[in-house]
C-alpha cells in the first residue's frame, strides 16, 4: 500500500511542478534556517504524502522538523536541538498533518548531536539523531524513509526532489501556517554551489545544494531538519536535511542541506548505540 500511496502522490507534484514559474531576489546574507517553519512557493499537503515527516517540538511547540528513520530514531538537524543535553524538553509529533495537534506525541529520551558538529558555526555536520521514549505505531500517515547511498544519489541527481515542512511561505514572515506543506526542488551541481555561495560560506563535501535557478521555490527559516527526499525505483528515499540557505528561495542561491549519503555509516552505528 506504502508503494502506490507515494506513486500517486509523486505523479500529482509532477503534474502541478510543470506549471509552476520561478521568481526571485539576490540578498546574499547567510542564514540558519531558524525554528517556525516556512515553505516558499509551496503547496498544501497531507501527512499521507508524507508519512516519513515529523514536528520536532520544544516544550510543546514546533521547533524544527525530522525523518523518520526507525520506529524510535528520527533524523534531524544538529542546530535544531541546542539543550541537546535536556532531551526532556522535546517531542516529535508523528501521523499529523498540523504540527500542533493529531497523530501521536512522543517524548524524546536521548539526543545525540554529531561529534564534529560546532554550534557557533551551525555549518558542517550539522545532522543528529533523536532517541524515543516508546515506538512509533507504523501506519498509512507514520512510516520510516530509507537513507540515500552515494550509488543512489549518481541516479537521483537528476530527478526532481522534494522538502516539505510547516510555516510561514515567505521570508521574513513571522506567520505560521498550522499545515504542512511542500515544494518541488531540484540538484544544483558541487561545483557550482561552492562557487555561487563562496563569499558566504565554503560548501564541504557533507552539504548539498537544491533548489531552482530563477527561485521560487525553497525551504526557509524553520524548515531546519526536515527532509528533502527524492524518488527512485518505485520509493521515495532521504538525500538532504534542511540545514543553511542564503535568503529564501533567492534567485541563484539555493537551499543548503545535510548531504545524508555522506552520513549513512554514521546514522546506521549510532542508531545502535543511542
């Protein structure tokens, strides 16, 4: 059922993708995708389409989002968790198409934040696993997204990738919006991204750039942590984390993103140990 659910689901956003225009700005300051949560040039969606999708919350607030990963590790951003040492004050939403009630809430009990990871720069490595208190009850609106291998991400560099998340849809707006909602986004080659965001900041082999070339369309301010996923051989499969942007959704500056191929190996051990 979980196949034909994302089927569906990927044939729509094709449809409604070739109809979408690109616009955009050139501000070229550096930013964090801060909490509140914000799609720019989006578009309403339910949680079946995205069942792999959680809210992150801080003393019952939505703070950042995740991926589900097993039935208690959910994958997110290392800057979205800074009382990683007080996972008691978080909770992931699971099975809800509205971050602030429905599905299942779930009180997290351990948090482990990558040991490379430097919060004064929120730059590199910037990825951590969060530990559940109890499993998640699987479902059609709560399912685990597998990891993208460096094989995987040769073929899916070429197809059109998804990041979906809640708030606001346009930078600087301090207006949340309760449902969730997605953008089509696509790969921007290493190359280019390193020389597009050099004065900004220098793009490692970790990171990853998507978005469009005319802008548009984006993740911004609060989206941090949550999935960009792409579609091949029939599943859907996690390539990025909402991690750094230049703007939001600026023309010729992309989204930066947790290049979760490059962390597989780190994400599989530390699942077991957590």
């Amino acid at each position: 059922m979980a196949n034909n659910v994302y089927l569906s689901t990927i044939l729509v956003f094709i449809i409604i993708v070739s109809v979408k225009s690109d616009t955009g700005t050139t501000n070229t300051t550096l930013q964090p995708e801060q909490p509140g949560g914000r799609i720019v040039g989006g578009y309403d969606a339910d949680i079946y389409q995205f069942p792999y999708q959680v809210s992150v919350q801080l003393e019952r607030l939505h703070r950042c989002g995740g991926a589900v990963y097993t039935s208690t590790i959910i994958v997110s951003a290392a800057h979205c968790v800074e009382l990683a040492d007080m996972p008691e004050l978080y909770a992931v939403r699971a099975g809800s198409t509205e971050h602030g009630s429905g599905g299942v809430y779930m009180p997290v009990r351990r948090i482990l934040r990558h040991a490379q990871f430097q919060p004064q720069y929120q730059i590199s490595h910037d990825i951590a696993l969060l530990a559940l208190a109890f499993p998640l009850p699987f479902g059609i609106s709560i399912q685990p997204i597998p990891l993208a291998t460096r094989a995987d991400m040769t073929n899916l560099m070429s197809t059109i990738w998804f990041v979906s998340g809640w708030g606001a849809t346009s930078e600087g707006s301090q207006v949340r919006a309760e449902r969730l909602r997605y953008v089509a986004v696509k790969y921007f080659d290493q190359s280019y991204c390193k020389a597009t965001l050099a004065s900004a900041v220098s793009i490692a082999e970790g990171m990853l750039c998507a978005g469009v070339p005319g802008g548009g369309r984006d993740s911004c301010q609060g989206d941090s942590g949550g999935p960009l996923v792409g579609y091949w051989r029939g599943r859907l499969i996690l390539v990025g984390i909402v991690s750094f942007g230049v703007g939001c959704g600026r023309a010729n500056y992309p989204g930066i993103y947790t290049r979760v191929a490059e962390y597989k190996d780190w994400i599989e051990l530390a699942s077991k140990t957590i």
